[in-house]
C-alpha cells in the first residue's frame, strides 16, 4: 500500500510545497499554505475545457454571433452585455449577505417566465429555504426547478437529465468531486470543479452561472485560475448602510469590461 503523503498547498495560487512555510514560494503571499493529502494519480484525467477541432483557417470559421439570453433585470443585461451567452461562464462574487442569491434567483425566475429551461443548484441551502426566499421576495415561477446538491457527478447527471438552457451553481466553494479526498472549497475542489462546469458548458451549450465566496480583503476565493477560466467575472457589491448595490464587471469575453449596474 502506497504511503500517503502530505504536502501543503497554497490557498491563493495553488502551488503547493513539501513542508510548511510562513511565505508561498510560488506567489509569495503570507499564511497561505494549509496542510493537504497528495492526490493518487489515476492515469490522464486531464481534458480540454472545449472540445478538439482539427486546424483550419481563422477566416473559414464560422464565427456569427449566438442570440443572448436577456434575464428581464436591464442593469444585470447591461453589465453582462445585452445578456447571457450560450456556453458562457459568469462568475458572480461578493460579500456574504450582499444578495447574490436573491438576485441570481430573480434573474432565474424571470428567464423561467420567458419559457427558457432553466435550473438552480444549491448547496448553501436547502430545497425549503430556497422556497421561502422566493415567498418572501414574491417570485412566482412555477417552471423554475431547484437542486440541493454538493456532490459534483450526483449535479452533472441532474444536468444531462434536466437538460436547463441556463444552470445556477450555489455557490462553487461548497461544491466537491469525489476524485479529490480534499475537503469541499480547497484549490483543488474550487479548480476541478470550475473545470468540469466549463467543460459542460462549452461542449452542451448551457450558460453556467457559479456563485463565488470572498475573502476577507475582498479577493474572490480560491485559486486565482478561477477567474481565467471563466468568461465573466462579476462583482456584486454594496454598503451596509446603503440601500443601493452594485455589479461590477471585471472581466467579460462577450462584452465591456468595467460596466456598473445599480440596483
């Protein structure tokens, strides 16, 4: 029986190192390091996040615009670029309580009413809390199909089920696969799970929407490849004492960058 080993990886980029140190050697940011199992390797479970095409000319691509699905909230559509993108990946982060639930389920229920198939996955909250939230801010969408689940696989076979033309995932830190002993929210967890949602995206066509925790100096969570491999990074932010909230985008494939939404 193989020895397991520990090493211990760096919460902010990533790398990892065979002993702990006060200072990240890869990315040298302090206190990042926390004790982690070594992942068996299980052969090449490596793939690309779109599917492979053989060469050809750039100017034989058929390279037309795909329709945006619009949410009905026009500061949200705005920010996002007149909506969302077929295959599109949008990462939407902020601070605890700000709302990015409420407003991703609003956005849900109004592309529902719109006859688009659409899907919320949970792992923060259960089926009933996520019935009372809608009863308290007076959402009725009858279509609208709710999930509680953290285990990635059990989501993606509910995925290739349901077959949602748009797929809320609640948030991307509770999420785990079980081809990692590491707990759920750790960099590999947040990289791998990041990694087959944008594979699901970019091969079926779905618009993924991932819900992101911060940090307490207002970085998104988890490893910075999280941002790269998403199309949109959104911030949703806002004053405790302020009635208004804000989305920022901070960086969009399918439209302007630095567009700020009120709500």
């Amino acid at each position: 029986m193989a020895k397991t080993k520990t090493l211990y990886v760096c919460q902010a980029c990533g790398g990892s190192s065979p002993k702990w140190q006060g200072q990240c050697p890869a990315c040298q940011a302090w206190n990042t390091l926390e004790e982690s199992l070594s992942e068996a390797s299980s052969g090449n479970r490596f793939q690309g996040l779109t599917n492979s095409i053989p060469r050809q000319k750039l100017v034989s691509i058929n390279a037309e615009d795909s329709p945006r699905l619009p949410t009905g909230i026009e500061e949200l559509d705005r920010v996002l670029g007149g909506g969302l993108v077929p295959g599109g990946v949008v990462l939407l982060g902020g601070d605890p309580g700000i709302g990015k639930s409420t407003l991703l389920l609003q956005a849900l229920a109004e592309l529902s009413a719109n006859g688009v198939d659409v899907l919320y996955s949970s792992g923060e909250e259960s089926a009933a809390q996520i019935a009372l939230r809608a009863k308290r801010i007076v959402l009725d969408s009858p279509s609208l199909e709710v999930l509680a689940e953290i285990q990635l696989e059990k989501l993606l076979l509910s995925v290739e089920a349901a077959q949602p033309q748009v797929l809320v995932v609640d948030s991307i830190q509770t999420l785990y696969s079980e081809a990692f002993s590491s707990a759920p929210g750790s960099v590999a967890q947040v990289r791998e799970c990041a990694a087959q949602l944008t594979r699901l995206a970019k091969s079926s066509g779905i618009c993924v929407l991932l819900v992101g925790h911060v940090t307490k100096d207002g970085h998104l969570a988890g490893p910075r490849v999280l941002e790269h491999i998403v199309d949109t990074v959104l911030y949703f932010e806002g004053d405790t004492h302020s009635s208004f909230r804000l989305v920022r985008s901070i960086k969009n494939r399918f439209g302007a960058v630095n567009e700020l939404g009120v709500f």
